[in-house]
C-alpha cells in the first residue's frame, strides 16, 4: 500500500528527473483565452443568459471534471452544474485524440487532434463549461493502465493536472473513470487516477514546488468523486474489454491506497435529465447537441427524447465530513457553505466576521438582481448588477490593502475575480449591449445604407501576413431598453507590437436601440507569431508534445491575434464587452460563417505524401509540391528542392506566380536518386519570395460547419531506402474508407491507383486491376460497399484479388466469400513492438514479389493492428500469429482464401499508419498483398481470367 508520505517524495523526485521538461514549462497562471466565436450561443443570450449569469453570481460553487479524450465527459452533469445551478465548472482532458480514427476527413494523427479539440470546444459551449489541456497525445490503444503511465510518464501527467487544480481551484473534482478496468482502457483509467492523485496532491507545496515558485499556491479541493462505472458483474467478475480478461470486483481508492470491495455505492445522483423551461429542454439534451458536434468518431450522436436520467456518482474522499464519508448526498456541495459569504472562510478565524459583512451585502445584491428578473425586459436587473460590479471591485481593492496572509489574499481574490467577470457579463447581457469586430475587406469599405445590415455576406481573407495592413471594423450596438455611456473603444492584440489608429471616436453614449459602426487601422508586425499550435513532437512515437510556447500550457490553442473592446458606463460603472475579431467565409449549404481572423506566412509550402520509400534499384520519384499564396495580391518567387548528396530533380527548379490571395500552384519534380542505401533520407522543398525563404505550410484542419485551425509541418519528405520489388504496371482500384492516407503512398511507390467511386463499385469493369483494396471501417462508412459486395466476389472468383483492410463489426455478417467473424469486440495487438510470428514461411503470398520475414514489422508505429478475425471458414489460411503481453495468440492478422480463380485477403494489420509514415516492411508486405493474382506460385492472373 502506497503511503502519502511516499507518494509525495516519488512525485517531487520524479519530477526533478524531468529536469528538461521543468525548464520548458509554464509553472504559474496562463494567459486568458477569450472566446473565439462571433456571438454566444442562443441560449446564452438575452433573458436566458442572464438567468444563467444570476444563477453563478448567487453561488462560490465550483467543479472540475478530469476525463482522458474529447467525447469522454459526463456532458449532462457538465450542463446540470454550470447552466443548471451556477457551478463554475472546468473541463480538464489529458488528450486531444489524436489516436482515433476520423469519419469526416482524411486528416489523422496531430491533424486529427487538432479537429477534435475543436470539436470539443464547440460541445463545451453547450455545456458551459472552461476547458483545459495538458501536453499528453493520444498514441493509440492503451490496454492497461500500467502502459498508459509507461507511455505518458506518470509524473507528467500529474504535473500538468496539479498545476490545472491549481490554477482554477475547484472545491470538487470529479472523474467519469474511477481508475479501474471497468473504465474500458489504459488512458481512461489514467484520468481516474489523476484525478484522486491531484485531489490529494494539489494541496501539498513540496509536490512541484516550481509551480508555487512560479506564483500558483497550493490548493486542496474539498471533495472527489468518480462516477459509478459501468460495471456488469457476474460470477466470473468484470470483464476487461481491453485485455479479454476477467477481473475481480474491487476498485482502488488511489486518495487513501485502500480497496473496495464490490461497485462502488452510489453517493448522489445528478438529474441530468431535468426540464428547464428557459433552455426549452433538459440539460441533457442540450449536452447532446454539443456532444453533436464531436463528429469525427461516430459521424455526431442524437438528440434525446425527453426522459428522467439521473447520472450517479461516487464519493472517493472529502476533507468536509473528517473520516466518515456519507452514505448519500443530494448534491456535490453538500455540507459545503458555496454562499459567497463563505469566501470569508479563507480568511484567519478572528478576521472572518468582519470579511463575511462585506460579502452577505454583495449576496444581498445578486438577491436585488435576481427578484427583479425579468424574461420580458432583462434590463430590470442591470441596476442591481451594476452595483454588485462596483461592491465587487471594491471587496477586491480592500482585500489587496489588507494585512490578510498572502494564502487568504490570493484565494479570496480568485473567487471575487471570478464574480467581478460574471458580474460585467450579467449586465451586458441585461442591457443588451454587445460588440462584433470582423476585417474590412481588402479594397472596400464598410457598407452603408439600406443593404448596410447584409454587411455579413461579404467574404474576407481568413489570414493576414507579417506586414500587410488590416482594416477593422467594429460594429457596437446597445440593443435594451436604458443608455449607456461610450468611454473607450479599442483593438487590441496579443503580441502588443501593433500600431492601431481609429478614424474617429465613437460618440460620448448610445441610447437604447442605437447601434455604431467604427473602423479602426493596424499593420501586422514582421514578428507577429504565426497562428498554430503551440505544441509539436518531433515523431509520432513520442506520446507528449514539446511546448513550442510554455506560456500557453493548458489552453486548448494559442489565444487568436486581434481582439476588439468597448468599454461602457452604467450608473457610473464602467463595464465592457469583447470579443475576437472574424473574418467571413462562405460553406457550400451553410453560408456566411464568421471564423477568428489568423496570421500566417506570406507563402506556404507542402509536400506530398509526407513519407514514402524509396526502392534500393533507384527508381524514380515524383515529387508534388504544393504552394499557397496569402499575400493579397500579386506574388512571384521561386521553388527548389534540397536533395541528398548526388540525386538530381527535373526540374531543378520553378518559377511561381499567383495573382491573389489564396491562390495555389501544384508544382512536380522527378527526383533521380543514386545510390540508394537501406537507409532513411529526407528532401525539402523551400520557397524564395521577396527576399526570404518558406520552408513549412499548413493545411486548415476542419469540415463544413466546424471553426478551422491551421495544422503545419516542414515542407519535407521523408523517406527510407528500402528493397521493395513492385510488378510493373500494378494497377489497384481503392475504396477509400475513413481517415487515411494509403493511395497516395503507393502512388508514389509505383503503384497506379484508382480511387472508386459508388458509381464504380455498381457498374465499372474491374477486370482491368490487379487488386482491389477496401480500405479501413470501408463496410461502416460506404453504404454503396455494402450494396455492391457480390460484384466484388464476382470479381474475385474470375481472378482478382480484393484486399479488405481492418473493419468494424459492420463486416461481421458474412461479406467474404467464405464465414469471417469481426465482432464488436474484436482483438487489437497494441504494442507495435510485438512479436509477429510467421506461421508459415514458405507460403506463396510472402515470398513473392517480396521475401517477408519477421523483420518486416520492425519499427512499426502506435500498434500492430485492430480488427483481429476471431474465427474463420478452414478455407482461410493464417499467415501470423501475435500478440500483447497476456493477450491469447491473435492468428486473425493476416488470412487469405482462394475463391475461384482468386484470392480473398482480410488483413487486421495497420497498414493505415505505418504506409503514410514510410514503414519499409509495410510497404514490402502490402505490395506482396496486391500482387497476388499475379503471383506465379498460383499460376493466376487476370489476363487468364479473361
């Protein structure tokens, strides 16, 4: 059993052993990230909104939750908490999933954990909810818990969850794991761990005391929780999903070290499934709308029935109750004073009485405020609220004066911060007064007139560039019922070097219903960051970001560059209203969308695929280069490759010339290598435009309808020399399934592939290719698949070969010419270090075109593969057998079946991430795989089948 004592002294020396890190972090408070959309969402709106506020301002009440990936939280208590009963409540993911898979676009990997983050930010504004990062990537599969903390670092993780705690102080936290297997797998165990660790950690100066050098102070939540886990239990135990093995019914209590026996009672139930008439449904329904929007991982989710649902949780420890935890509770508050006269409680016990007056008079306020609601005019309660600001602010001065001890100053200070913001929030949102800022076109000026209002319409640049000027406009509008004075309007940005000039000032007040329009001027500095991630790793293999800038530790991106401010005075009480200035852009079906405007560099330049092979008998390389203009207007440069040391490209080099913004050139080289060893190589592109060099591009990580962010990489391709034999004139028609990057790869290996679309599938000849490849979760996402199967075995029957690549249960109902079961769930092999196995060596299928040995899985990134057949028809054959450390042999890897004059190849192998990363033996064995009918150990070819 683990002792506190011990517990701390492995934290603090684990974490000194992370010397490098220690230096790259940000210890102390990070930087405040403004909401980057446009406007609030309906139901933060008006009348709604500021029931809402009213609820946060009544109550100290604050919660964080603490899951592993996006689409992981507990949504509805999310909702129930913040919307419901005015619980500032923050949203704490380890990852950002960056090892899932994506049903939406080809983007994967970083790529696609830059999507979910987005989508996670656009579900948490329903659930009203802060959110918080730390710097561990998801790295596939985890089945155990032990792996997971191998993986990621154990004091990494806590690291970075400490530090949140400490940051945002939450009186509870809760985890929807509890850090057992019932969990479902490694990573989400970790995150229940996490949280009860820091919940007892947190507190304690001598763990990470660099953080309290930094200027956080310790802090200990008063309570934790972990939801009750789905657990079926039957005689056998729980079963462990990810490891296939049955486990006894005990759950750790990672706060005391001691175990419980059997599920964890339930402590409390929250009524997520509760009615709230101003909202217009319950709160979970409004959690599932933004559960919606993470679509990536099942395509979005549906909005449910109305229907009690209560989500039970249990209660881990409490520092409220001493050593007797309570049966049952009503609320994660309980025995908890979350009146704002309890944030007197900071303060020494004879200073209390004193601190309390000031507090209940602020609490008399938020009551004023909220008994003069009203739906029909909100703007009753904006002079109660005006007041409460100014007593807020007051409290805050008299508290900094003090003699109060620096612990008491700082929490005292936090929790009145927090009330000062949603103070000034509560009375725009009575009064009605709000703020949009978007870019001014490039050439026009603001529209006036009768059509002024369809302003919105007219499209602008997304990025702005080092040195070009930008014109803002910032539309401020007073939509209630009382006037407000104008003090101040400004632009700002995050970097500070900026010069902005307005073309004038705006008038001294705004009656109600006014509206004003401002156009103000500025010019990107040449040192303006570029507008990325903040976070980058150097291979896939490492499961945790570098922090390219440390300051922003924990926010789910950079902040964006430019935001807009107006500062107003109601009764003499000055507030303000910001927001983060757009740009428009146009969505086939949806419209207009205004999206944050983006720094970028003037010229972006990728190259396609990322990584690839090179065949030792140097064959040559088609190399793409694509090159994006963001200057805004005309551009004219050149483009070269740097090549290895005697390899030469056609051209040498190229000219380019765009005429606008946004305009891309595709270029080609044909590279000639010499002398090709088994080695790896690396070729980058670099741009030359007005007198500097551009060696890096972005693509825009998104779908229709989901806020982009830029994803950048070096404009380099990336290459192993490799023995690969490639029968000439290999032609492969492919179904794409989701989230990969295949084709391009083997285009680039010499294969001619053809991407087919449904049109194919229901009436084209396959005759004419060698091999058709159905690519991963193809039979889940492509209908016209499903439809289509039978010509595909037709086809194989007359000769072909047909490749299916792992599936989901959806391929479980007998597609294969022969029974193949892949159920839901089917067997992964995790560990990319695995044992593979060769069954048998002398098999046609791995000796030709290619000799395959067990040396072809080395170096194979993330996992071996998912998907595992569980059984199959005699009439397929098993080629290798592997598996993770305490997993059952996995023989359904790689199985094959001749039907017809054909062969029929189902492969579990993870060929979707090891071919885009430029995995020799990948390459070696998936060409032997599309060769098959061509193999002449079977004597079969398609020219016989015809």
């Amino acid at each position: 059993m683990t002792t506190w004592k011990h517990c701390i002294s492995y934290s603090l020396a684990a974490w000194l052993a992370f010397s490098p890190m220690a230096a790259t972090a940000q210890a102390g408070p990070q930087p405040r990230y403004l909401s980057p959309e446009a406007y609030p969402l309906p139901l933060d709106r008006g009348a709604s909104g500021l029931w809402q506020s009213l609820q946060k301002l009544k109550t100290r009440a604050s919660l964080m939750m603490v899951v592993a990936h996006p689409d992981d939280e507990d949504g509805g208590m999310l909702a129930y908490e913040s919307r419901g009963q005015g619980a500032d409540t923050t949203l704490l993911t380890l990852n950002r999933g960056e090892g899932g898979q994506n049903v939406m676009t080809g983007d994967y990997w970083d790529q696609l954990g830059i999507m979910r983050t987005h989508e996670l930010l656009a579900a948490g504004s329903y659930y009203g909810v802060h959110q918080n990062w730390t710097r561990v990537a998801d790295y596939g599969f985890s089945k155990t818990l032990d792996e997971a903390l191998k993986n990621w670092g154990h004091d990494r993780v806590l690291y970075d969850v400490v530090r949140q705690v400490r940051i945002s102080r939450p009186l509870v936290i809760t985890s929807v794991f509890a850090g057992n297997v019932s969990d479902g797998h490694g990573h989400h165990q970790t995150a229940g761990v996490m949280a009860q660790e820091a919940y007892k950690l947190a507190g304690d100066p001598n763990v990470f005391p660099d953080q309290i050098a930094a200027g956080l102070k310790p802090w200990s939540p008063l309570k934790v929780y972990a939801r009750v886990p789905f657990a079926r239990v039957t005689k056998q135990g729980i079963f462990d999903y990810a490891t296939g093995k049955w486990e006894p019914v005990r759950f750790k209590n990672y706060v005391t070290g001691s175990w419980i026996e059997g599920v964890p009672s339930k402590t409390l139930e929250v009524p997520e499934g509760e009615y709230n008439a101003l909202l217009g449904r319950s709160y979970l329904a409004v959690a599932r709308e933004g559960l919606a929007n993470q679509k990536s991982q099942n395509d979005g989710v549906g909005i449910p029935l109305p229907a009690q649902f209560n989500s039970p949780y249990h209660l881990y420890a409490s520092r409220v109750s001493g050593d007797t935890l309570p049966a049952t509770e009503k609320t994660f508050f309980d025995g908890i004073d979350i009146s704002l006269s309890g944030i007197a409680d900071y303060a020494p016990v004879a200073d209390r009485a004193a601190w309390r007056k000031g507090l209940e008079e602020l609490q008399q306020i938020v009551s004023e405020a909220t008994e003069s609601y009203s739906a029909a005019n909100p703007s009753r309660s904006a002079a109660a609220l005006a007041r409460g600001l100014e007593k807020t602010r007051s409290l805050r001065n008299e508290i900094t004066r003090s003699s109060l001890p620096e612990a008491a100053k700082y929490n005292i200070l936090h929790e009145l911060s927090i009330k000062e913001d949603q103070f000034n929030e509560a009375l725009s949102q009575s009064l009605g007064v709000m703020l949009v800022a978007s870019v001014n076109p490039v050439g026009e000026k603001p529209r006036m007139g009768p059509f002024g209002e369809l302003r919105g319409n007219t499209l602008t640049y997304q990025f702005a560039t080092p040195g070009q000027p930008v014109s803002v406009n910032v539309h401020i509008a007073n939509q209630g019922t009382q006037n407000v004075a104008i003090d101040d309007l400004s632009v700002l940005s995050d970097s500070g070097d900026w010069k902005w000039s307005a073309q004038r000032k705006p008038a001294a007040s705004m009656d109600a219903g006014q509206a004003d329009d401002l156009t103000v001027e500025g010019v990107v500095p040449d040192n303006e960051p570029i507008t990325k991630p903040y976070f980058s790793r150097p291979t896939l293999e490492q499961s945790y970001y570098n922090l390219d800038n440390p300051a922003y530790l924990g926010l789910p991106t950079m902040p964006y560059p430019v935001t807009a401010r107006l500062q107003y005075s109601f009764h003499g009480v000055q507030a303000s209203v910001t927001g983060t200035v757009q740009t428009t852009h146009r969505i086939n079906g949806i419209g207009p969308v205004p999206e944050p405007l983006m720094i970028a560099p003037a010229i972006s330049v990728l190259v396609s695929p990322e990584a690839g092979v090179i065949p030792s008998n140097n064959a040559k390389l088609t190399l793409k280069v694509t090159l994006r203009s963001n200057v805004k207007g005309p551009a004219e440069g050149e483009l070269a490759l740097n090549l290895p040391e005697g390899w030469t490209s056609s051209p040498r080099s190229a000219s380019f010339s765009t005429a606008r913004d946004g305009d891309e050139k595709n270029l080609s080289f044909d590279v000639t290598p010499k002398n090709v060893k088994l080695k790896p190589y690396t070729i980058t592109a670099i741009a030359k435009y007005a007198g500097k060099e551009y060696k890096e591009g972005f693509t825009t990580v998104t779908w229709p309808g989901l806020r982009p962010y830029p994803s950048y990489r070096p404009a380099t391709y990336r290459a192993t020399g490799v023995d690969l034999k490639t029968p000439a004139g290999l032609k492969v028609g492919y179904i794409m399934g989701t989230g990969e990057d295949v084709p391009a790869s083997l285009s680039d290996a010499g294969v001619q592939v053809t991407q087919l679309s449904a049109g194919d599938l229901a009436s084209a000849n396959l005759s004419g290719f060698d091999a058709v490849v159905i690519g991963i979760r193809a039979y889940a996402n492509r209908p016209d698949l499903r439809a289509n199967n039978n010509r595909l075995l037709e086809y194989v029957n007359n000769g072909g070969t047909v490749v299916v690549e792992y599936q989901t249960n959806e391929y479980d109902h007998n597609y294969g010419p022969y029974a193949i079961s892949v159920p839901a769930d089917a067997e992964k092999v995790v560990d990319e270090t695995s044992t593979a196995t060769i069954l048998d060596s002398a098999d046609p299928l791995l000796n030709w075109p290619n000799k395959i040995t067990s040396a072809d899985f080395n170096n194979w990134v993330e996992e071996r593969g998912h998907g595992f057949a569980r059984t199959w028809d005699p009439k397929f054959t098993a080629l290798t057998e592997m598996h993770d450390d305490g997993q059952d042999a996995q023989k359904g890897g790689l199985l094959y079946a001749k039907y017809g004059k054909g062969q029929y190849i189902y492969t579990s192998f993870a060929f979707f991430r090891q071919i885009p990363e430029g995995i020799p033996g990948s390459f070696r064995i998936y060409m032997n795989l599309i060769s098959a009918s061509r193999n002449p150990a079977w004597k079969t070819s398609l020219a016989a089948a015809k």
